[in-house]
C-alpha cells in the first residue's frame, strides 16, 4: 500500500468556512485537495491500494482509504466539501477512535505526531528534502509512506520528528515541487519501478 | 521553452459561468485550470519559460505566458477565474489578432487545428498515447510541445490532425493519467533529464 501524509499547517479544524474561498479563509485547504487528487486518480479509475492523511491544524488526521472512497471527484471544491463533511463529525471521534464521514473518508483526533507514529508502522518512510537522494535510484519499497507538508515548511519540531522516523530521505528532482505535483511523480516512480520495466 | 496545448472539449467559450460549479457548469474547466496549475508552479517560484494554450470548446484559445504572467494562483477558482476575464475580451480576438486580458493572458479565436498549426512550427511535438515509447527513453527536445485532451478522449478528427504533426508518441507511464499528473511527469522528464544528471 502506499500511503501519504499531508500536514496542513493552517488548516481549518471546524466545518465554518467556505467553499467558495479555500485558498483565503479556509487556511490552504484547495492544497491538501489537490494532494487528495493527486493520490488517488487515474485517467479512468481510482488508486484502491493508497491511503491519504491529512494532518489538520495539528489537531484532526482526516483519512481518505482509496478501496473504500465512493464520493470522490477531481476537482478542489467536491473534496474541500468531504473534508467538511469530516469536520462536521469531529465530535465523534473520542480517543483515537475515528469517525466515518461518508464512505472511506474518516476523522480521528489526532495531530501530526500521533499519526506519524500510528501510520509509520510497518512502511518505509520517504522523508522529502532538497539534499536528499534521486529518488529514481531507490529501489521501490513495498509499502512507502510519503510524508509532506502543505505550502508551509515543517516547523523545526515537525522535521525532528520525522528525521527520527525517515528511512529515506529523498528529491523528487532538480526542482522543489508543490506537494501535490511530488505525489504525482512519486506514483510515477513506484509505477516505473526505476524507470525500466514499463 | 516547454509548452502544453490541453483541448477543453465542453470548456465554455463564454464568461456566463459560475466559479462555484467548474466541474458541472462550467464544462469541466477544473481540469483545464489544474493543467495550468501544474504547467506553471514551483514550490516557490512560476516556470517562466513555458507557454500553456487552452482551447476552449474548438472556438478560442487562451494562452498562459509564463513570463509574463502577474495574478496566476495554484487554486482552480483564481485561474478559473482568469479564464473568464480572458472570455470577457472575446469579442476585442478579431482575426489571428490576440487580446490580453490580464498580464500574461491572452485570448485568440481560434480552434484546435489553428492552434496546433500555430504553434507546433519549431517545436517537437509529443503525443500521448498508450502504446507510445516510454517517455524516459526520449532524448529531451529543446522545445517540446506536448498536447493534451481534458477527461476526454481526443475526437477522430482531432488525433488524426494530432497524429499528422507529432515527433514522437510517449507514454508517461503503465498507466493512463490525468491531463494535469501527465504535465506534471513531463515537467519531471525534463527537468531530470533522463533521470541522470540531478
């Protein structure tokens, strides 16, 4: 499975805001939905074996689980309007049991750390950093976690964190990258496997 | 300079649209605007050197001048929104003769086979296709241009046009991706070259 976390460093952590204004009041959430796209679609069908989280104002985790996702639409707007959804149950979601929103989109209490910690389990983590390795010259892993972060940096605490958990520490290429367009050369290389064998 | 022609079948081809319904109303323009975003964007800065031609509904074509462009943000909406300006000065396009809208925006009629002759004189001209070579098996052009249909297939009379001007017919990837995912990979080939030398 691959899997990607996402944090989102002004992102809302209630349902009160509109959809009409996702890249002004509601804190770069037309970001976090374009790494929703980016995840899961194909010209023709979804990603079934991908696992998206969205890291909330450190606050809320909202999971989309590609087998599960029935609602799903390309654009910004649809997804910023699940996630939504999510928020409207966050009540519901005590401890760190998660609340189902609507099909494969749910919301857990959970900030960045803890996700970290819970997801990392078992994947290998692909830390994203200027000065890491081409990533064409690792050898795909089978369960990759990509652990990125909006149009902000990750805050000092953030990046030792997930220095601690990294098992690699990766570039996409010459150029920085938004953190959707890494996802979508990211997929990229796990479907070439290195390039050579499509 | 790196340039990307995307055809918007049911794109409109005039401003009464809402930028509340791009994926239904307004003839999928969401996928046209996501084109722009990862035709352009940086984490931190905008490729100046590429040029983005939207033809909307075989009718107009808007083009993004990446070194010219003032007012472009990542968000479907904003650029959404500078399609309709671009609309709203359709009627000043007389001729082959271009109006600017807004800096780096301008608008032409003119329609697929018109844009493609257009623009495709001096460059190498790509076709996605899935039974084309692997796109990293191609020696980066200079000046490629590669075309590109929105969610869907390109008509009989277009690939047929398409298939009469292209160098070389590629393929991304095993899969079949979005317009947008598929700029994003072609950006990554290039900028990579070859996937050796960063």
């Amino acid at each position: 499975m691959r899997q990607f976390l996402i944090v989102g460093h002004d992102a809302p952590t209630t349902p009160e805001f509109s959809l009409d204004d996702l890249a002004g009041g509601a804190g770069r959430l037309d970001v976090l939905c374009r790494c929703v796209n980016s995840a899961f679609f194909l010209s023709h069908s979804i990603r079934e074996d991908v696992r998206v989280h969205l890291v909330l104002g450190d606050e809320f985790t909202v999971r989309f689980e590609g087998a599960d996702l029935r609602r799903l639409n390309p654009d910004e707007r649809s997804t910023a309007a699940l996630v939504r959804q999510a928020l409207e149950h966050r009540e519901d979601a005590i401890g760190h049991v998660p609340a189902e929103s609507t099909p494969g989109v749910s919301i857990r209490r959970m900030g960045f750390e803890e996700t970290l910690d819970h997801v990392a389990d078992g994947t290998t983590v692909f830390e994203l950093h200027e000065d890491g390795d081409p990533i064409a010259d690792v050898e795909p892993p089978a369960d990759p976690l990509f652990v990125l972060s909006d149009h902000n940096e990750f805050a000092d605490r953030e990046r030792s964190l997930l220095d601690a958990e990294a098992d690699r520490r990766v570039r996409v290429g010459p150029k920085v990258l938004h953190a959707d367009h890494t996802i979508t050369v990211a997929h990229n290389y796990l479907d070439t496997e290195g390039y050579t064998t499509y």
